[in-house]
C-alpha cells in the first residue's frame, strides 16, 4: 500500500542562486497527494445530505418495518392454524386422489401459496405519473405469476389450443353435424365467412386434428417405408379398404416393388372426396383397385388408411346419425344441440375418440422395415 504523506507539497532548495537568501519554492508532487483531513474540509463544502435521498431512506425504512409486520403476523397465524387444525382420513383421502392431474400452475395452487405472495407486496402510492409507470413495471412479472400456463401460452402463442384434444374431438363431431344439415358450413369455415367464436374454435380443433393428429405420423409412415408413389397415390384416393389373405405368390409387391412373398389382396374402393370441405364426388364412383402385396405392406395399408381417412368415416357416420334420428321443424342449433346430446350421452363420441386413439398408437408403434 501507499504510504500516507503528511505533507501536500515537496520543498526544494535553489542551489543555483549566489545570493546569501536561500529561495524556497514549493513544487508539487507528479503524484496524487492525499489530502489531510484539515486541507480538504476547508476546501470542500459542507456536505449537504439530498432530501430525495432522504425521503428514499425513509420510505425503504417503512416498506421493511411492513414487511417485518407482515412476516411476524404470518409466522403466528400459520402456528396457531397448525396447532389447531386437524385432517381426517377422509380428507387425506381426498387430498390424495388427483394424482393423475397435470402439474399445478400459479392459479390453481392453494390459497395459501397466493396470499402469502400478496401478504408480501406493499404498493407504493406516488403522485409522479413516471413512479406509477415505473411501479406497474414492476408488478408485471407478479401478474404474470398469477396466470396459468395456458393462460400465458395464449396470450403469447395465440395459435395454440388451450384445451385438451377430447375438447377438440367433441367440437369437430359438432361441426359435422352442422355440416349435414348445412353442407357449406365447412367451407364457410375455411375460407374465413364466419368468424364468430364458436366457429374459430371448430376451425382450430380442425386444423388440431390434420396438422397434429393425422398428418405427422402419416409422414413418418411414409418416410420409413419403401412405397412408390403411384400406390400411395391409390391408398389416398379410395376411402375403402378390404385386406384379405389370398393365395402366396412370390413376385414384385405392388407397394415397393420389392420381390416379396406377397400372401395379401388390397382392395381399394369409395368415392373420392375433398379433403377440407369433405364433399363426395361421384366421378367414377363403381371403381375400384386390386393390388397384391408382403405382409410388411399389408399392415403399413392398415394402419395408414385407419388414419388417412378417419376424418371422412367420422363425417359419413354423423351424416347417418342424423338421417336415422330425422332433423325436425325446429332451429339448426336446436336440432344439432339434440343430436350432440344424444351422441355424447349414449357415448358414441367416446368411442370414436377411442378409435382414433388406437390408430395413432399403432401408427406411432409400427417398426420399420428390414
């Protein structure tokens, strides 16, 4: 360390006078002096202290000693409710039941949790427009605390469903059964007419169920196999299927073109359709395609046409619900309102749910081929 210099100035003697008076000049050093207590005192200012410093002080000191308040009220009300509160063994039972539910959010935690983060958050009233700004800046992230995961993912991802997929399944039966009885309500959907709620939410649960459900493991089917495009080209066109065991033959599969003991018949058959709007078209409705195959290729068809067409099937079975249950002379939305209760309680939705359910495990669990 530097050692402290008692004294400010370097004094030097003039040799180079011949004069009997010895000149002193004082000369002051290259280095940083520090300054006596004394020196500096006199030449600085009285230390003034801010008076926004103060009030800062202060108002620090009051937001401590509230919150020093708060934690000591805490701390005797949570003893006090643990000394006397007492829990059944039905009570734990209910406690412990939902197991099987999704991580708890900040919303849906208990009310403790939430009062103890308020208990701790003391406002600041200032008259200053800017300090108000500054406060609700602030308070923000809290805000953000306080909302759910699937609050905050739509309010930052809109485009993401906030609902789990057996929502979306119910909402797409519904607007089949709109559809039957109005057959341009899905293309009204597509091309943007209807924009009430109700109407963006069928069309999402739509786009859900072909970009989420269906059409990713489609292309994991496809790009794991060794199919020719012209045979899927033929899968994609008829919505029928029949696959049965015929006699084996060695030869060529019509699916990969591979040389395969081919022991299957595919046959192809069904109008073909709109993929968006579902409209049938009868342009050669009788025809039909016969097209032998290996085993590996056979199960492939299976599970890929179960997919493929699974939103057709759902839409021709509403379109029979309806014709069996009659549209009376009442409203479109009481008719669809009926025949959706109808459905739901009978528990025909949930076992279409189901199904599809079970197309997807066997699309995700098919192995690729040797």
């Amino acid at each position: 360390g530097k050692r402290k210099r008692s004294n400010t100035s370097v004094l030097y003697d003039s040799d180079e006078s011949e004069d009997s008076d010895i000149l002193v000049r004082n000369v002051f050093a290259k280095r940083h002096c520090i300054m006596d207590e004394d020196e500096s005192s006199e030449e600085q200012p009285p230390d003034k202290t801010c008076p926004t410093e103060n009030i800062s002080a202060n108002k620090k000191q009051k937001v401590f000693a509230k919150l020093k308040e708060l934690a000591r009220q805490r701390k005797t009300r949570t003893s006090s409710s643990s000394e006397n509160s007492e829990v059944s063994n039905d009570e734990t039972e209910i406690e412990e039941e939902p197991l099987c539910q999704l991580p708890l959010t900040p919303t849906e935690g208990s009310e403790t949790d939430s009062n103890s983060l308020q208990d701790f958050i003391v406002e600041e009233e200032e008259d200053d427009d800017d300090n108000t700004e500054h406060v609700e800046s602030e308070n923000q992230p809290q805000q953000e605390l306080n909302m759910s995961n699937s609050e905050l993912l739509a309010y930052y991802v809109p485009q993401l469903s906030r609902c789990n997929h057996y929502v979306h399944f119910k909402r797409i039966v519904k607007a089949f059964l709109i559809n039957t009885i109005d057959d341009t309500f899905l293309s009204s959907l597509y091309d943007g007419t209807r924009q009430k709620k109700y109407a963006r939410d069928m069309l999402l649960s739509l786009h859900y169920l072909d970009d989420r459900f269906i059409q990713p493991r489609l292309e994991n089917l496809i790009s794991r196999s060794r199919w020719k495009d012209r045979y899927k080209e033929r899968v994609d066109c008829y919505p029928d299927i029949r696959i049965t065991l015929r006699n084996p033959k060695i030869m060529p599969c019509h699916a990969c073109e591979l040389k395969r003991y081919c022991k299957f018949n595919v046959l192809l058959f069904g109008k073909l359709y709109n993929s968006t709007t579902l409209e049938a078209d009868d342009f050669m409705s009788d025809d039909k395609q016969v097209l032998k195959v290996g085993m590996v290729c056979a199960n492939r068809t299976r599970v890929y046409h179960n997919l493929k067409h699974f939103k057709y099937k759902l839409y021709v079975d509403c379109s029979s619900v309806t014709e069996t249950e009659g549209v009376e002379d009442e409203p479109v939305k009481d008719t669809v309102e009926r025949l959706f209760s109808h459905l739901e309680d009978s528990g025909w939705i949930q076992k279409r749910y189901n199904d599809l359910e079970e197309y997807m495990d066997d699309a995700d669990s098919f192995q690729e081929e040797k």
